[in-house]
C-alpha cells in the first residue's frame, strides 16, 4: 500500500495475508482469530476460541498504540449463532460499560474448519 496517511501492522504470522491493525487519521481496523500467544490456532470449544480471540485483539490494540476500552464497533462472525451466549460471557471479561457498537454475524464458515469465531475491531488510538 502506497498511502502514507495509512498504517498498516503486518500479522507475525509470515503465512498471513492480513494485517493486524490498519490506522487512519486515529481510528484503529484490526481483525483477529483465536489464535494463542504461540500463534496456533485454537480449535477447541466456543470458549477457548473466544477467549483467544478477544486476548489476539486485546495484544494487537496495545501493539498498535490503543486498547480495549478504546474499541467502538466489533463485528463478531460466529459459525453457530448457538454459541453466541459462550461468546458474551467472555466478552463481558475484556469490555464494560458502554459497551462498544457491536453486530454478531452468522456465517456458514470461516477460513480454516473448525474456527467458530471471528472479531473485527474499531477503536480509537490512545
């Protein structure tokens, strides 16, 4: 990308074709897995990927200069709408009142079989 009001944070994950953050003007776009601290995917339960998902986003947002408590808008992409009540439980550990814009989205899969979750994050810069 040649626009230098852009900043992209690339993933560490060398296989990857996505950034972790892009920031524009103070406004943070980061899109996360459940991926554990090592980088593996985490394919257990709702849960777990959960969990894993919103701790990715949470270490991406510190990287990138921003926070948690800083988020604004999450879209949630659940392979099984069943799992959103798991998904809630956990997102109440990571956010507070008020409570970011947030929209849950079915979908019939994600990139890699077995991943339940997926978060994509709007939050300002610090």
């Amino acid at each position: 990308m040649a626009n230098q009001d852009i900043t992209f944070t690339p993933d560490p994950d060398q296989d990857s074709i996505s950034s972790d953050v892009a920031a524009f003007n103070g406004i943070l776009m980061s899109t996360q897995i459940p991926t554990r601290a090592d980088g593996s995917l985490e394919l257990g339960d709702i849960t777990l990927q959960s969990e894993c998902t919103l701790q990715a986003l949470k270490v991406a947002l510190d990287r990138a200069g921003s926070s948690m408590d800083r988020v604004m808008h999450l879209t949630i992409y659940l392979t099984d709408m069943a799992d959103r009540a798991a998904f809630n439980e956990v997102y109440k550990r990571y956010f507070a009142k008020p409570w970011p814009v947030r929209a849950a989205v079915g979908v019939a899969a994600l990139a890699v079989e077995g991943m339940k979750v997926e978060v994509v994050a709007m939050a300002a810069k610090a």
